[in-house]
C-alpha cells in the first residue's frame, strides 16, 4: 500500500488511477466482446443459415407443387393408349377435310423412359397443293390432343405434277396407360 501512495504523490500519480479504470473497462470490454457480442454473432450467423436453408426447402416444396400440378395438366392432354387408332383415324379425317391424300398411314408405339407411357407413331407420305397441306400441317400442330409433326421430308416432285407435293411425314403423340392418371392423382 505504501507503494502506491508513493507513486500517487508523484506528478504522473494522478493518472494511476485513470489507467487502473481504463485497464478494468477494457477488461470489461473484451469480456463483453468475448462473451456477448461475438456470442451474438455466431447465433445470428447459425439463424441465417437456418433461414435460408428453410427458404430453399420453401423454394423447392413450391417448384414440387408447380411440377406436380404441370404433371397432372399434361396427363390429362395425353391420349390413352386405347385411343391412339382413333386418333390416326381422325387425323386421316382431317387430311381428308383438308384435301389432302394420306394413302398409307401406317402407325405403332414405342415404349418410353417413362413408366405408363408410350410414344403413339404415325408415318406414311401425304400429297396435296401447297395450300391444302398447310391447313393440314396447322390443325394437326394445333389439334386438342397433343400430336406435334415429328419430321417432314419433301418427295422430289414429279415433273408432270407440277401443282402437288408430296412429303414423308411423321406425326407423333405420347399415350398414357390406363393405370396412370389413377397413380398421378
């Protein structure tokens, strides 16, 4: 004790006590910092690691329900498998409406990646004047049932027919069996 009232009556004395207070109120902060704030910051850090983790779980949940209501809207476009000779039937109807001799269609399926589907193939030639068949290419491409024209192949044409064209044509759809609207629902 008698050291220090030696050093307090001293000219820089009266700072000692100043510099004991510093050195405990940076004690007290580097505590505080320690304890407290950085303490604070790992939480926060650790909440917003959760935050966006649950948003993308969010994101994902949300992408699921659109995916899976897109899913029953392009089923219930899809022909079953037991309507696909109808369908190359009315196709044939249409080309015939439409003036167009579809002489030969022939079609098959195909199996798919994709369980209870398969891939209804229609394919023959079709001639016609160049009008005709393009009415004819539009009400196929644009047709309730979902049948897009696969390939289109130009035939040379004949040099004694100069006002037809004739194509090799493709004409495909996707079929759903009949055990899978029930599953998708």
């Amino acid at each position: 004790m008698d050291f220090i009232l030696q050093h307090l009556r001293k000219p820089y004395g009266i700072l000692i006590p100043w510099l004991a207070l510093l050195l405990l109120l940076s004690g007290v902060l580097w505590a505080v910092r320690t304890v407290g704030i950085d303490g604070a910051e790992q939480s926060r850090a650790k909440f917003e690691l959760e935050w966006s983790q649950a948003r993308q779980e969010f994101a994902h949940h949300k992408e699921a329900q659109k995916a899976r209501k897109d899913l029953v809207q392009v089923w219930s476009v899809l022909p079953v498998e037991r309507d696909f000779a109808p369908l190359a039937l009315g196709i044939t109807e249409e080309a015939k409406r439409d003036r167009v001799i579809l002489p030969a269609l022939s079609y098959k399926t195909e199996p798919t990646p994709v369980a209870n589907t398969s891939k209804g193939v229609l394919q023959g030639t079709m001639t016609g004047r160049y009008e005709d068949l393009r009415r004819f290419l539009y009400d196929v491409e644009t047709a309730e049932e979902m049948v897009y024209i696969e390939d289109l192949e130009l035939v040379h044409p004949d040099a004694q027919q100069d006002q037809t064209l004739t194509f090799n044509i493709k004409i495909a759809t996707y079929l759903r069996g009949e055990t899978a609207k029930a599953t998708v629902q």
